[in-house]
C-alpha cells in the first residue's frame, strides 16, 4: 500500500509539474502571418476618422486637418510653424480645396493615387511572413517583441521588394489583439541596383511605423518615419525624408464623400455629432 501511495504522490507531482509549465509559444513566423492577416483584413471593416498630421522637417512644421472618405482622405492645411495660416496662404489653400472640388479629374486622380497607396501597404505587409527570420526578444508593455532579419531564400523580384527585403530590424505586436504596434527597420548594406550602374541607395536608412488603438478594432499610424537616401538612374537623385506624427483621433460617419468631407473639417466643432443626418447614409 505504501509503495502505491508513493508512486500515486510521484504522478500527481508530476502532473502539477507539467500544469506549472508555461504553454509553448507560436512559432514567431507564424505570429506575424497572423498579424499581417489581421492587418490586412481590417481595411474590409474599418471606420472612418478625422485626425491631424503634423508634417516635420529641417525648414518647417506644418499641421493638418484631415478626413477620411469613401474617395480618399481630404485634409486641410491649418498651421505653419505652430501659427494659423496668413492671408495669402489662407487664400492659397482655399483655391486649392475650391480646384479639388470642382474638378472630376483632379479628384480621379485623388483616388487613384490613394488606392496606389493602399495597395503599396498592402504589398509590403504581406512579404512580412515569408522575407524576414524572426525570433522572439521578450515581452514590453503588453507587447510581444521580436527581432528580424532578411530571409536569404527569399526571392525579391520587385524593386519595392527588394528595399523592404534588405533591412533588419524589430516589431512589436499587440499580445491581445495581435496588431502591428511598431515596426522599426533599417539598412546595413547599400542596396545596388544593375550592379549600382541603375542606383545605389546607401546603408544607415531607417524608418519607424509607429501604431495606436482608437477603437475595440481600430488601429492608426500616430508616427511614420522614413529616412532613405541614394541615387537612381544614373542621374536622379533618391532622397526620401518623412516625419509624420498625428493624433486627435475622432470617428467621423462612413460613407462621406469628399465635398462632406471638407464640409466637416471647415465646422469649427471637433465631433462628428454636429454633421447633419444625411451624411450618416452611406451612398448607393
């Protein structure tokens, strides 16, 4: 009887054991296959927002308003510097959005620009899984962090393709919701093209893309930096400088067009209650 006490004392000992055992994480490729689907698939369902940007560089800071509709986003142009605009850039930016307004191609051409854009996104997201090596680095403020580095058997066949494929870096994921919450990336090596006779773009670039929650589903780029510089076709020069930083996150109705959209960022009110009801039906 003692000893089948003591072998019965051993296996629950053991069974706890195993109980104690953190449970085996994802594979890290397969965590980022998840993420990029996620990401992917939040453009079939996500809201519509109002948000300023804030544009930086060496010269100048410059503010805008900015509103999301169904033909792309509309924005307005509301600082300089930390300063309202004066009379002439007021009229400036007014000609502007009057021209967007009353022009079907200048507003095709919008669209076309913000679907090339969408699609770019979308391009990149999707080499995430396979062209980079990833392992894990911890856990930071709720976030998974991993570190990466370029596939070596990955086939890059697109310039787009093969600039994203030459960086290394590190991402965060969202542990919850598993969302990109910050990607960061950056160039070791120049990066030639036919040789470097076609282009070079030189080791020490980097970018930053940097994400929040405004929503139970909703995630937006609140920070973007891109810091590339080279030279292309024998004689062009690639110099490719973005800092961005935007905040303010507000829903605005779906379905807006842009003339609704200009409607909204030229009420002085930061809500969206204040639109009048018709703009809450989404077009046919």
């Amino acid at each position: 009887m003692r000893i089948l006490w003591t072998v019965a004392g051993i296996l629950a000992g053991a069974h706890a054991a195993l109980c104690l055992e953190p449970p085996t994480p994802m594979p890290p490729s397969q965590l980022v296959r998840e993420v990029v689907y996620n990401e992917l698939h939040d453009h079939d369902r996500h809201g519509y927002w109002r948000y300023w940007i804030e544009h930086h560089n060496q010269q100048q800071t410059q503010r805008e308003e900015q509103v999301e509709t169904v033909d792309g986003p509309v924005k307005r142009l509301t600082l300089n510097n930390g300063r309202p605009l004066d009379a002439s850039a007021s009229r400036q930016e007014q000609s502007r959005l009057a021209h967007l307004l009353g022009s079907p191609a200048e507003q095709a051409r919008q669209r076309q620009e913000y679907g090339e854009d969408e699609k770019r996104i979308g391009r990149i997201l999707a080499l995430l899984p396979d062209a980079f090596l990833y392992q894990y680095a911890g856990e930071e403020n709720g976030c998974t962090h991993l570190r990466f580095r370029p596939n070596p058997d990955y086939p890059a066949h697109s310039v787009e393709a093969r600039v994203f494929h030459a960086m290394s870096g590190e991402l965060w994921v969202d542990a919850r919701s598993k969302r990109l919450a910050r990607l960061d990336g950056h160039l070791e090596e120049n990066l030639d093209f036919g040789y470097g006779i076609l282009g070079r773009i030189y080791k020490g670039g980097w970018f930053r893309l940097q994400r929040t929650p405004v929503s139970p589903t909703d995630w937006k780029t609140e920070r973007l930096e891109v810091h590339m510089n080279g030279r292309a076709l024998l004689f062009k020069t690639i110099a490719k400088e973005t800092s961005e930083v935007r905040g303010g996150f507000a829903p605005v109705p779906a379905g807006m067009n842009l003339s609704q959209g200009l409607a909204l960022l030229q009420n002085d009110s930061n809500t969206a209650q204040l639109v009048p009801a018709v703009y809450l039906k989404r077009p046919r």
